[in-house]
C-alpha cells in the first residue's frame, strides 16, 4: 500500500543509495558502513531543477533514514532570513548527537544574540531571542527544563548581573548609547555563559580563538576599552551591519566548523563513524546562498590542512549560481559509482558538486501507478508520461488521483448504480485529487506559488506570444502595481527559474507543463460564453489581434478561431487557399497553417462536445453533403490533426494512417502540389504516432 | 559515537569485536596456566591429581623424602654422565637402570605410610650407592611413582616396557610393588606378561605369583610355619583366638586369614573363636578398627594365643583395646601371633611396650628381619654389615626417624635392588667374558637385556652337592643369604630366606631359638 507517510522516491537512487552514503558512509537503509569516497576534502553537494523536481522530497528521504543514524539536520533557509538563525537551527539539531557541544560557537552565538536585547522597542525581538538562547542550552545539555523555564532563569540572571553592576566597571557608561548597552549586555551575557557552564572546560580557548581573529582591529581601535574581547567585537561588527556583519558571519560559520571537526575525535575517523549531515533546503534563498558561500570559502581556504567532516546537501531552485564558475556539474547517472569529483583551483565554487534532478522516466510513471486496484488504461502511464514530460511532483500528483480514481470507482461499482466510464488518457486533466481540488489547480498552486501572479498567467497562456499576452492583458484589464501585466507576469516566470528570458514571439510560459497547466486551467476556469474572461471571448480577441497584425498571422488567427471551436470558418478557409494557390511555396504555407491550427487547445467540455475523433473517422460526414469532396477531406483532415494534438491523445493508428489517407486524397486533387503533399502523406503519419513535431516537406 | 547502533559498526569496532574474545581467551587461558596447579617436574605426567611415570630426575615429593628423591636424581646423573661424558683419564662407564615402582604419596588410608616410603626410598638408595662403589656395572635408580593407591599402574607399566628397547642403557628390572593389592597383582602380571623381571620387597601374600615376579621376602605361608614351629615350641595353654580383617578387596589379609585357618583352625578351634575387623587401608567403607567386640572375646574365652591376620597398622589399636578391657583377667600372659616384614616402630613405641607390660601381653611376630641382628649382633646375615655401613651415613642427613631399619623396609628395598643389580653384573660379565679379555677395553660389546636378567635370575641357585646344601651366585642380601629355584614349587618365593620370629617385649630370659630358613625342608641338608 502506498502510504503518504514514507513517499517513495523514484529514480533517485543515484542520489539516495550512492552518493550520499558514500559521503556519510552509512548505507541508505542498511545498518551498514559504506567506504567514503572522499577521506578528507568534501564536495558541498547541491541539488538544481524548478518547482516540483523533487529537491525537498530528496533531502525529506534523506532525513527520514538517516534521522537517529548520525548528527543530524534539516533546515530550510527560506524560513530564516539570516545565518546567525541558520547556525542556531543547526547547533540544535547537531549538538545532541555530536561529541564536544559547540565550545566555539555558542559564546559567539550568544554574543550575537545577545546584542538583541534590551531595547525597550525591541521587547518582542528580546524574547525570541532569549528563547531561542534557552533552546541552544537545552540543545547542548548546559540546561534542562522547558523552554521557557530556561529562558526565564536566564533573562533573569543577566538582569541580575546587568543590576548588580558587575559589568559597570568593565564598560564605560555611556548613558543611552546603545552601542554600549548591547555591550553591556553582551560583557553579561558572556560572563554568565563563561562562570555557569564552561567553567570546568576553561574559558580561555573559546576566548583566545576570537581574540586572535581580532587581534589586529584591537591594536589599531583606540576605542577599544579595556577587557573588551573578541567576543564583543564580534558582536559589536555584527550589529554594525554591512561588510563587518559578514565578517562577524564568516567567523561564526568557521567556529561552527572548527567545532565539527574538533568534537570528531581520532577513534571516529580510524572507526569511520558516519558523518554529521546537514540539509538545506531552498539555498537560493539570501541567507541560504550566503551560509552556502560561507562554507565553500572556508572550505577553499589555501593550504587547508584539517578538513571539516560536515556532509551537506543543499538544495537551490533552479540551476547553479551563476558565479559557480568552477564548480563540477554531474547527471544523476554518473553518481552510481563515483563522481570523481576533486577540488581543482581556489575558487569557492569549485567546493560545488551540482546535481540537477532529471525528470522520472515512462518506467517510473508505469511503478507509480502500479498500485492501482483495477486494470488502467493501457496508454495511460505514456500519456501521463508525455504530458507532464516526466515531471516528478505533476506526475505523482496525477497518479495519485489516479489512483483516487480507480479506487472510486471500484467503491462505486460494488455498490448498485450506473458505472462509471473508463478513464482515458484525455481525462487526466480533469481528475481531483484526494481532497477534491482539481488536479491542475493542485498543481499550479505548487508550481507558481504566487496566487496572483498565478491568476495573471492561466488567461495570458493562451495567447500566442508575448504581445498577444499585453494586448490581451490591456483587453482583459488586468491589473496590478506594475506597468506591464503581461511582463511582470514573465519576470515572475524568471524568478521561479522557469525560463531564464522570455523570447517575444513564444508563449509566456515556455515550459511546456506548464503552458499546458495554464491553458487546461484556463479552460477549466472558463465562465462560460458571455464573460469577457470567457473562453470564447479571449480566443476571439486574439483571433481579431492576429487579424490585424497582418498576413503573417494568419496561421494564428485560424487556431484561435478553431480554439473557440468554430471549426467549419478554419475549414473554408483552407479550402479556398488550397483551391486558390498553386506555387509551391504556398503549399508548404498551407500545410504549416493546417499543422499549426490543429495545435489549438481544445474548448470547454461545458460549451463544445468533444467530436473530433468521430469526425475525423468520417462518422459525420452526412452533417457536411453541403459542401465539396475536398472540404470534408480537409474537415476529417484537421480534427484528427487537432485531436491528435492533445499531449494526453494515444495516437491511434487508424487515425494517425486516415491523416496519411488523406494527405495523399488531397495530393491527388491539386494541381501542382502533389509532390509536398504526397510526401507529407508518407512523413506525417510515422510523426504523430511518436508524437513528434510535423515535419514540412524540405523545398 | 553513542548513537545506536543502527548506525552499522565500523572497522575498529569490528576489530574490537573479534580482539576482545581473543583477549578474554588469552586472559583465561593465561590465568589458567598460572592457577593451575604445578606441573609434574621430571618428566612425569599427572593423572588425577597425582604425578605418575618414571623419571630420573628429581620431582615434586612431599618434603620427607624430598632429600632422598634429589639424591637419587644427583647419583643417577652422576651415573649418566660417567657413561656419556666421563671425566678426563676415565673410561666410561656403563650402566643399567633399575625402576623402583611404588608410591611416593602418602595418605591416611595409602598403600604405603609416609615412613615405610621414605626407608624403602633410603634402602633402594644405598643398595644403589654401594652397587655404584663397587666394580662392574652402574646403575640408575629410575624412580616410578605410581599413585598412592598403586591404582596408576598403566602408565608407569607402559613407560618401562618403552625403556627396555634402549640397547645401551637397558631397564634391567623392576622393584617395589609395596602391598598385596589388587592392582599390585595387576601391574605383576602385565610387567610379566611384558617380561621385565620384578622383585617384590615386602610381598607376602602367598598367592601373589607370576613368572617374572619374584620376591625377596617369606610369604605368609612360610612365615605361618615359622610361627607353627615356635609354637611347637612354645606351646602355652593352647586357649587360640583370631582376629582377622574383613576387608575383601585386601589380598594380603586375606592370604593369611586363609592359612591361619588353615594351620591353626582345628588344633585351636578357631572357627567359633574368631572375631573380624575393618581394616584402615584401603577405600572407606565403614568406621575402622572397631575391635572392642573382638577384645571382649578374647578376654571372656580367656584366649592366650591371639593370631592377628590383619596389617601392622591397625595392631596398636587392638592392643589398646585389650589393655583397656575390664573384662581381662590380668594373671595369665597374652600372646598375639602376626607375621610380616618387621616390627612397625608404631608397636614398640615406649607407650605401646608399657602397655604390653602392664597387660603381660607379647607380640610375636615371624618376620624377615629383627632387631636382634643390629642390636645384638647375634645371627645377623653375612650381607648386614655392608648394608649397615653405607645406610648408618644416611640417617641423619635424611631424617631417617628412630628405629629406621625395624619394619624392615629399608633392608628388604636394599635386598630388592641388589637382586637385580647382582643378576646383571653376572649377566654383563659373562656376556663379555671372551671381549674383556682379550681386547682389554671396557667398552661393553654386548649390554644384558631384561631377559637375560632373568634367565640369570631364576637359575637355579642352590644345589645339593650331595653332602651339603651349596648355594651358587645366591644373594648374600642384608636380610640374609637366599637365592630362587627354578621349580614351580617355590614360585620364584626366597629359598632358605631366614625367617626370625621376633618376641616384644622381649623376655629377659630368653634362650637361643633356631631360625626357621624358607624350603629348608626340601633339602636333606640344612641351608648354608
């Protein structure tokens, strides 16, 4: 049974069963070691691919069978805007499982924090703080309790200590300067830290390693008061924001590594003890991406002799950064056996091993769907296949509405009363999912996680190209805070990673999903024939649009005429050009407008009855003994074309051999275009059956 | 590190696992080695809990006879090197190897007390010194210790018969086998039935026989008749009474129930005045020397001549137990008749001789020595004074105790090895009669074996010459002038083995008794 709570993961198994554990070494579901394939120096491994490729679903496996195994944390870097945050989330994920608990980094942690407090304004901001204070402690064993015992006990002793004056002395007084009540507090929050907790262990390490990262910046301040260390300067530069703050970062991050590697004691390597792991989700974010940085630096510093056994996988919406010159790109196939990555050069990013997740194979449709309790359709699993174009989050949501459905329809069946048809490779669309929101609005809502940009996109991805979407956008009067509807719409586009640049003669959802997401939702959301909004309307503006734009549009005009489902006024007007033109340029044109018109999407089921099949078959063709031979060949001609077209159509073979038929009928009845007509009659039909693009006959 | 384990376990854990059974292994084996307890020094080999085989070195023996078991080690590599490596100007000596094969332990229900091993252990010894002084052949006193209930016979048996393939250095024989025992039997027959010569100390039991066992003692048959003749002559008031030990498994007591029955029985009408007991050697199988039913007995019947079949051991306890029965009437004299090698030291203690004066009860005991030989010097056998000489020197450096030669063990262990050691210098000397002569090299051409050893041995030695007894190559032993005949009459038993009864305490006036000499009979003439 499939079960929601451990989701299988498909076709990540280069990933799940042998890169990660050979950076770990621990096996993914095995209580074994595996060799590691780096002893010292460490790739930072990133996970690349847009909306739905399943990077969170990676990192989510990966925490499931490694959580309780090794050192351990998942953190999502979207959720927290700086890397202070990002330490703290990862000190308290680590320190329970980890040797030495952080002697490092918690008084620098603390310095930082507690340069937060004690602003009047600030109250709100102080208790975060103090909380999350509390949880570091708790985290590391320095105190036990609840939270907000622990919290309350320490806020209460720094006021102690802060009333008491015993920090007077060592901090001039500077009444209402801030700068010199965060160091005030900072003096405190560190004297506490040093007497209560490290006093067995010695506080002078911790202290000797920020005083000599700031060993030079104290000679040269005159400011510099007396028995103010580095641990105050620390958290002085951080407040100060700018270039000091990351500064004060990049030291933080460093102590956080210096203390991983200082609590992996000589037995743990020899014993090749599985290493720490640290996922981050979504690095594209700020502090993501700077944390990120902040590790491949530290980890590309020159004449390196410790390496840090920090294994982290990182995940980034999109591909790479675009400064990752040197970093090594590897397929998920070439993880298998190794990846023999090695660090070449010094730049930071070649530290970067990037992984971009590819889409699921037909295969894998084919395992999704194999829990089904009844028979499927046998072309159900390409044409899901075809249509999300392996797409990992598409795919698994419509599998399982699948899957919904089947068992529906089995509870239905055994139960008295009609049954329910059979579900076709052209319902997929229309399915709900479980909780009975339609799939392609499930989706999109993942896809495009803007609601409004979202709403902006469905009706603009029906025009043809990027001024079709702004006149539409303008006739649509969409509106917003930018100029340009339709542009804004594809710069949102761009900073989903969908598209890197919005070509102006292409629709403005490039990636073929999801314009097919869009136009399907378009349909779906049509309100019927009179709204402006309404299906019919927006394909008879862009039909107008393109009529006026000139002759070249004429191709385009003829597919929204066929997409509002007026099929016969497409039919006439190709008859009379094929009965018009004679030269051979024209019948490669004729073709080109026949093939392009085809590819327009459907109408509403609710305003159209879905009768192309039928029609092409010649089924109707008694409705047509009005007009001539060769229009009701061109008629049976464009609806299997059109029919054919859908991205969920099987491609038959009778019809895809009528299209071949009656090619060559046509061939036959014109007088000089027999040779491009005969030779589409014999291509065409092999390219629909593999569901390519036509191909035009070559002049 | 302390995560579960679900975590797999890596290299140095594994190591771990596999080196920490290892050690553990190592440690036990280690301390087992270390707590165990002591190995058998000297070539031997423990077989439950004892040291059992034969060596020639010095082992690990209680601290009485510690000493003498270094002793003998030290002469015995003194005799291997002379043979091996003499010193300069000296030719090498040969030498044979004779086994003394008994207990060298001791317990309170043994075969042997700690006393009769360490004088057997010294008699064998200065048979050994005065055999080494002499001319001719040397010898090494190999010591077999064979458990201290003579159980552990098998290995010692098997250990010998290896030593007798050796061409140069043979095993000439056999000697010690203490007590009359079951095993004793059992190890008799497979040595003879292995054909190494044995001699039998301080064997008794007349039925103790095999080919190739002999013994330099009476048995209880001939020491019966030595007392049947000093009863003839000593005749008392004929009232007899036995007391016998019911021990089954006790060969020895056995025997001479059997033959005082059978000598006595009617002429005293033993058969309703006998009272039995449970002797202390041997496996526990009730309270021993319960002897006040007996001692009532005797008193009520008013006996005063006591036949005791039964071991020395247990004699003290019945004599105490007669002195303190009320019923005894104190008037008339009390005779206990008993036979054996000697005189325990345990019956003539000063406490013991007061209470057979008091209670004018004697001890009459027909054995194979006396005191009377080296106290009184009167009739003591021609080959005494020798033994006396070199065992005199040994009694103090070993701690030899008071009264050392009483129960005879020392004399008859002496007698045992000088048997052997004289058949083999013959055999030796005649083997290289015809060499010695006439290349003048003492380099032996031909080494005796075992069997001729005993084809030696068991030649007749004592002939009638017509007019007198003669004897030839006979063993002028301490304990007497005796040799063997090849007759199955005499069983490889001691002929003309003079049989002294011995009187405790002694009457003052006691006249000269002639000494009783084994087979006498069967010659027309006395024995020489």
């Amino acid at each position: 049974m499939h079960t929601s709570e451990a989701p299988r993961l498909y076709a990540r198994d280069p990933l799940l069963h042998g890169l990660v554990p050979r950076l770990t070494g621990l096996a993914h579901a095995q209580r074994t070691r595996v060799p590691w394939e780096y002893d010292k120096d460490l790739p930072l491994v990133l996970l690349t691919g847009r909306h739905g490729m399943g990077r969170t679903a990676v990192l989510r496996a990966l925490e499931r069978h490694y959580a309780g195994r090794l050192p351990l944390a998942f953190v999502d870097t979207a959720e927290t805007p700086q890397v202070v945050g990002l330490l703290a989330d990862l000190v308290r994920s680590l320190a329970p499982d980890t040797g030495r608990r952080f002697p490092l980094l918690l008084p620098g942690l603390l310095a930082v924090f507690a340069g937060y407090g004690e602003h009047g304004e600030h109250g709100e901001r102080t208790r975060t703080t103090t909380l999350r204070l509390a949880r570091l402690l708790l985290a590391c064993h320095l105190e036990s309790g609840s939270e907000a015992d622990v919290a309350q006990r320490w806020a209460g002793r720094l006021r102690g200590r802060l009333d008491g004056g015993d920090v007077q002395d060592a901090v001039p007084q500077h009444a209402g300067d801030a700068r010199h009540d965060r160091h005030a507090v900072a003096h405190a929050a560190l004297a506490e830290y040093f007497e209560r907790y490290a006093r067995g262990r010695g506080s002078a390490p911790p202290r000797q390693w920020y005083q000599d990262r700031y060993a030079e910046s104290e000679g040269t301040t005159g400011t510099a008061a007396e028995g103010q260390d580095g641990l105050v300067r620390l958290a002085d530069w951080f407040h100060r924001g700018g270039d000091y703050r990351q500064a004060a970062e990049q030291t933080l991050v460093h102590a956080f590594l210096e203390d991983l590697t200082a609590a992996r004691s000589k037995w743990q390597r020899l014993n090749r003890d599985p290493r720490p792991l640290v996922l981050l989700d979504n690095t594209h974010s700020p502090a993501g991406e700077r944390l990120v940085d902040l590790v491949l630096a530290y980890r590309a510093r020159p004449g390196t002799s410790q390496h840090d056994p920090l294994v982290v996988v990182a995940t980034r919406l999109g591909d790479a950064p675009a400064d990752a010159g040197d970093a090594t790109h590897r397929a998920l196939p070439d993880l298998v056996t190794s990846t023999h990555w090695r660090r070449t050069g010094h730049a930071p990013s070649a530290g970067l091993l990037v992984v971009p997740l590819t889409p699921l194979s037909r295969d894998d449709v084919l395992l999704m769907l194999d829990a089904a309790s009844a028979p499927l359709h046998p072309y159900l699993a390409s044409a899901l296949h075809t249509l999300t174009g392996g797409h990992p989050l598409a795919g698994s949501v419509l599998c399982e509405a699948v899957l919904d459905h089947t068992r529906a329809t089995a509870a239905r069946d055994s139960a008295p009363g009609p049954p329910a048809g059979p579900l076709g490779p052209r319902n997929l669309l229309e399915l709900t999912t479980a909780d009975g929101v339609p799939v392609t609005q499930a989706i999109l809502e993942r896809l495009l996680p803007s609601p409004h940009q979202r709403a902006r996109l469905v009706p603009l991805s029906l025009a043809r190209d990027s001024t079709a979407a702004q006149a539409l956008a303008a006739h649509l009067r969409l509106e917003g805070p930018e100029q340009l509807p339709a542009n804004a719409a594809a710069d949102y586009l761009e900073a989903e990673h969908w598209q890197h640049d919005t070509p102006q003669d292409r629709p403005l959802a490039a990636d073929p999903l999801l314009h097919t997401l869009l136009v399907h939702e378009a349909r779906r959301t049509s309100q019927g024939t009179d709204s402006r909004r309404g299906w019919q309307e927006i394909h008879g503006f862009l039909r107008r649009h393109h009529t006026t734009r000139g002759e070249d549009s004429e191709a385009d005009a003829l597919r929204h005429t066929l997409a509002a489902g007026d099929a016969k006024t497409v039919v006439a007007a190709l008859s009379e050009e094929f009965q018009s033109e004679q030269d051979r340029q024209s019948a490669l044109r004729w073709l080109n407008c026949l093939w392009y018109a085809a590819t327009a999407p459907p109408p509403p089921a609710a305003d159209w009855d879905d009768e192309r099949a039928e029609m092409a078959a010649g089924a109707f063709d008694e409705r047509y003994h009005d007009i001539d031979e060769i229009d009701r060949c061109i008629n049976r001609l464009l609806h299997g074309l059109w029919y054919l077209s859908d991205a969920a159509a099987e491609p038959e073979a009778d019809l895809c051999d009528d299209i071949g038929a009656e090619l060559a009928f046509l061939s036959l009845r014109h007088q000089s275009w027999r040779a491009v007509l005969s030779q589409a009659a014999r291509t065409w039909p092999a390219a629909v059956r593999a569901k390519r693009p036509l191909p035009l006959p070559e002049l | 590190m302390f995560l579960s384990r679900r975590n797999g376990f890596g290299p140095l854990d594994k190591a771990v696992a596999v080196l920490v059974p290892l050690v553990l292994i190592a440690v036990g084996v280690v301390v087992y080695l270390a707590t165990r307890p002591g190995d058998c020094a000297g070539g031997l080999e423990k077989r439950d809990g004892e040291c059992v085989g034969v060596t020639d070195e010095a082992f690990e023996a209680n601290d009485d006879i510690k000493a003498l078991v270094e002793a003998v080690a030290d002469e015995n590599a003194r005799v291997a090197k002379a043979w091996s490596a003499p010193q300069l100007g000296q030719t090498p000596m040969p030498y044979g190897r004779i086994a003394l094969m008994m207990p060298f332990t001791s317990d309170d229900s043994s075969a042997m007390t700690a006393d009769m091993i360490r004088r057997a252990l010294a008699g064998a010894h200065a048979a050994q010194l005065r055999a080494n002084s002499s001319g001719g052949p040397h010898y090494q006193l190999l010591m077999a210790p064979d458990g201290k209930d003579l159980d552990e016979w098998r290995p010692v048996v098997d250990d010998l018969e290896g030593l007798t393939d050796d061409r140069q250095t043979p095993l000439v024989g056999v000697m010690g086998l203490p007590s009359s025992t079951p095993e004793t039997r059992d190890a008799m027959r497979a040595l003879s039935e292995r054909r190494i010569a044995t001699v039998g100390p301080v064997i008794t039991s007349a039925d103790m026989n095999a080919p190739y066992f002999f013994k330099t003692s009476p048995n209880n048959d001939l020491l019966v008749d030595a007392l049947d003749q000093y009863l003839k002559k000593n005749k008392g008031r004929g009232k007899g009474f036995l007391v016998f030990d019911s021990r089954p498994d006790d060969v020895y007591s056995r025997n001479l129930h059997r033959l005082l029955e059978k000598k006595f029985g009617e002429k005293y009408g033993l058969r309703k005045r006998s009272a039995s007991f449970l002797g202390s050697t041997g496996p526990a199988a009730g309270i021993p020397q319960r002897f006040q039913s007996a001692a009532q007995k005797i008193c009520v019947t008013d006996s005063d001549t006591v036949f005791f079949a039964g071991r020395d051991q247990d004699l003290p306890a019945l004599v105490k137990r007669l002195s303190q029965e009320p019923s005894c009437d104190r008037d008339n004299p009390v005779r206990i008749l008993k036979v054996g090698i000697g005189l325990e030291p345990t019956l003539t203690t000063d406490e013991l001789t007061a209470m057979l004066r008091e209670t004018r009860t004697t001890l009459v005991a027909a054995a194979s020595v006396t005191p009377e030989w080296w106290l009184a010097k009167s009739g003591a056998p021609v080959g005494l004074g020798g033994f006396l000489s070199v065992f005199d020197k040994m009694k103090k450096p070993y701690g030899l105790g008071p009264k050392p030669l009483d129960d005879g063990y020392a004399i008859m262990y002496h007698d045992a090895f000088m048997l052997l050691a004289n058949a083999f210098d013959r055999s030796y000397s005649e083997a290289n009669e015809g060499t010695e002569g006439s290349t003048g090299t003492p380099s032996p051409v031909r080494t005796p074996t075992k069997d001729d050893v005993y084809n030696t041995l068991i030649d007749a030695s004592i002939v009638d010459t017509g007019e007198s007894t003669r004897c030839i190559g006979c063993l002028q032993g301490a304990a007497g002038t005796y040799g063997f005949e090849k007759s199955s009459d005499t069983d490889q038993w001691p002929v003309c083995k003079p049989v002294p009864v011995i009187e405790h305490p002694a009457a003052k006036d006691r006249g000269p008794q002639t000494t009783y000499r084994t087979f006498a009979k069967t010659f027309r003439h006395p024995c020489p």
